[in-house]
C-alpha cells in the first residue's frame, strides 16, 4: 500500500504483535499511545474504554488527570458521539463529518477542544461483535496540519488486534459464548495436548487465576506455571493473552446481557 513505508509497516506490525504480548492491561495502553505517536504525531491522546454508550478508565498523552475528567463528563456531548452506538469498528477524521462551524457552539468542543487549543480531531471506536467496547482519540493544535487517510489506514489495520484485546480484558476470559463449541477437544488435538494440559488451558479461558487454578488441580502455582509454559511451545504463541487469540471464535452473536 502506497501509505506506508517498509518500515512503517513492519512497525505497525510490531504493534499489532505487542497488543497482545503485553500482559498488563494498561501498560498496553500507555504503550499503545507512545508507538502510534511516532507514527502519528499528536499532541493529545486519549484511549478509553466503553460500557453503555459512556467512556471510563481513560489513559492519556498530552493532558492532566483535571481535564481527562472534563473529557468523559463531556463525552456524551461531543458531535461524533454516534460513534459509539455503532455496529462496527472504523476509524474517523472530525474534519470528515462535521463542518467546523456546526461545533462551534457545542460544550465538547467549548469546554475541552477549544479550552486546550485542540483544533484538529482523529478517533477510532473498537467494537467486538456489535458492541463498542472503546475508542481512542487523537488531538492536534492549530500549528500543526489536520490528520490524514494515511493515519487512518494505521488505525484500521490495528482495529481488530485493539478489539480482540478490549473484549477479553472487559470479560476476562469468559468462554461461554466467546470460544467455539468443542475448541477444547479440537485444540487439544491439533497440538497434542496432555490431559492435565487440557485441563489448564480450559480453565484459563474461563479467567482463573495461576493460583486458583493450583487450588483446584491440587499442585503447585510452579507446576501450573510449567504447564502454561508447556501450552505456549505447543500452541506458538508468548503468552495467555495470544494463547486465548489462537482459540477459534463462535460465529454466534455474544449475548452481553448473560456474561
């Protein structure tokens, strides 16, 4: 694709991969937003999750913990709020939607655009099976130039990787309508897993803890922890994150209401 460089695209690629390699939620995060921002200059950013049509437990680049409280007061208030009622993960420029003028008189766009000198606005909204589970915005100032198709094409080829994540952190591993019927079977098969292999792995999608799991085989947390590391050479992946990626999904819609 004539947008990126060769090397553009194999560091798009090493974040893809460290979506999912790094196992702490939001060191993801905080590390997310310093990757993007080499590739995509900003001067605020903020990566925030998503339950009920409202943002929470938002990290950020750029601004103080002050004004990332105005930001999810005022969300509700912003022009592309309808994003997050969306079906589908896509990544949007402001310019591209809403006229400059028709903003002007909106809170969002008073309180918190206007007020930190923010001018040009860039966002992409996650979305796992029909339901938005977190957005991520981008803000530049009025010396710099406006965001273009280049950075969105960087948005979307990281949208699933950032969807994937998202789900399985707000669930934890929930595996009644996330993971296909049988994949314990089939998975087992595929990668000649032991029976006690078998067993872990079916616990950790369920979210169990190395501890917890211990308890209930009745061994130790270092003998747990060999037994993950045993799934992970089988199965080629660095850890529980990509291990639980590689499981086949359910083609049936996830009923939120019941997780």
């Amino acid at each position: 694709m004539a947008f990126l460089e060769e090397s553009e695209w194999l560091f798009v690629n090493e974040i893809a991969y460290n979506i999912s390699f790094i196992y702490s939620f939001d060191e993801m995060r905080n590390r997310f937003l310093d990757w993007i921002g080499k590739l995509i200059p900003y001067d605020c950013a903020c990566f925030s999750l998503v339950k009920d049509e409202v943002v929470y437990n938002t990290v950020s680049k750029g601004i103080n913990d002050e004004k990332i409280v105005v930001y999810e007061k005022l969300y509700s208030d912003n022009p592309l709020y309808w994003t997050l009622i969306s079906e589908e993960s896509f990544a949007y420029n402001q310019s591209d939607m809403v006229s400059a003028d028709s903003v002007k008189d909106n809170i969002f766009y008073k309180s918190f655009l206007k007020k930190n000198g923010f001018v040009y606005s860039m966002g992409i909204n996650i979305v796992f099976k029909d339901e938005v589970i977190g957005v991520i915005n981008f803000y530049r100032g009025k010396s710099k130039r406006d965001f273009c198709k280049r950075d969105l094409f960087i948005l979307d080829i990281l949208k699933k990787h950032l969807a994937y994540r998202l789900f399985y952190e707000a669930k934890k591993g929930d595996a009644r309508f996330l993971f296909a019927e049988g994949y314990n079977k089939r998975i087992s098969s595929k990668f000649g897993l032991t029976r006690r292999e078998s067993e872990v792995l079916n616990y950790a999608v369920k979210g169990f803890s190395n501890d917890e799991i211990a308890k209930m085989l009745n061994v130790s947390v270092s003998t747990v922890k060999k037994h993950f590391n045993s799934l992970y050479k089988k199965m080629h992946v660095k850890n529980r994150v990509q291990l639980l990626q590689s499981i086949p999904l359910s083609t049936d819609k996830i009923n939120f209401d019941e997780l």
